[in-house]
C-alpha cells in the first residue's frame, strides 16, 4: 500500500515541477521564447504565393539554350551540374562554339569545370551532357560513354535535331529565362 502512494506522491511532483517550468524563466528567456513562437507563427501566414504563379516564376528564371538562331525546349535535369551550369549563364549569356564529332554530336568547351556524377550512358538524338566535366556535348545521334546527364531538347524530332546540328560547327547560347 505505500508503494502506490509514494509513487503517486512523485507523479504528483514531477507534474508540479514542470509546470512551474514557465515562471523559472528569466524574462529575457520568455521574450525570447515568445519570439520563437511568433515568428514562426508569422511565416506560416505570409505564405500566399499561388502555385500557377510559382511555376511561372520557376519557367522565367529557368535556363533557356538555343543552337544558332533556333530556340529549343530543353527539359533540364535537377542536379547539381545543371545549378553550376545556371550559375555561369546568370549573368550573361553562355555562349559556346561547338565542333562536329563522331558524325553523331557537337562538342564544345565551357572554359571551366563544372560538378559531375558521370555514368555509363547510351544517349540518343536531343540529349545534352557534360563530358570530362568542362565540355559541353548536344547529340543528334547516339553514342554510349560515361557522362553527366544535363537535359534533353524536347521539342525537335531525331530528324530536326540532325538537321540543326549535322552540317557543320554551331554555337549554342545558354542563358536564364527572363
């Protein structure tokens, strides 16, 4: 029988302790905590961003590339070769010799390195990725090697991208959307 009331006793206690927890505060540490507690219930009330517009504002400051004076749909990849990418033509436009290669792509040099996560891969007609971290390569064809996957033109057809791309050196431009 003393047991359960001892242990009743120290239940009793420890709910008493803690609620008393709030007036050992010093003030300082209530307006703070207070403070917390408002700013967060703050930002949960700005948040009246619609989502249409959300995606029309990701769509705008998108990265946006064109072979010669054609403008291409590219669906690019999320990762983090594609941000390094974004970040270099934040400020101006990339603009990028490319070199016929293999009868099946354009190559060209970015002038610096970038992030890569290279895997085997077959690609085919409209893919764009990073070879050896500092080239930038646009295929209208297919070849199989390790690269970095960047996106891929999906607006032209096998037969659209060989004619953009097959009969001699191009220039690419990879700037953001505006």
């Amino acid at each position: 029988m003393r047991k359960p009331i001892i242990l009743l006793f120290a239940i009793a206690f420890v709910l008493l302790l803690t609620a008393c927890g709030d007036e050992n505060m010093s003030n300082s540490e209530q307006e703070f905590q207070e403070e917390i507690t408002q700013s967060g219930t703050d930002m949960e009330n700005t948040d009246t961003t619609n989502p249409e517009e959300e995606d029309e504002l990701m769509k705008e400051k998108s990265l946006k590339m064109s072979i010669g004076d054609t403008a291409v749909e590219v669906e690019w990849k999320q990762n983090e070769s594609v941000e390094a990418l974004a970040k270099l033509a934040e400020s101006e436009p990339l603009v990028i010799e490319m070199s016929m290669y293999g009868g099946f792509e354009q190559v060209g040099s970015l002038g610096e390195s970038l992030p890569r996560n290279d895997k085997q891969t077959t690609t085919e007609a409209g893919d764009i990725v990073l070879y050896s971290g500092n080239k930038i390569v646009v295929f209208y064809g297919s070849n199989s090697w390790a690269y970095t996957r960047l996106g891929h033109i999906t607006d032209k057809t096998a037969e659209e991208m060989a004619e953009l791309l097959s009969g001699g050196d191009v220039t690419i431009t990879i700037s953001m959307g505006e």
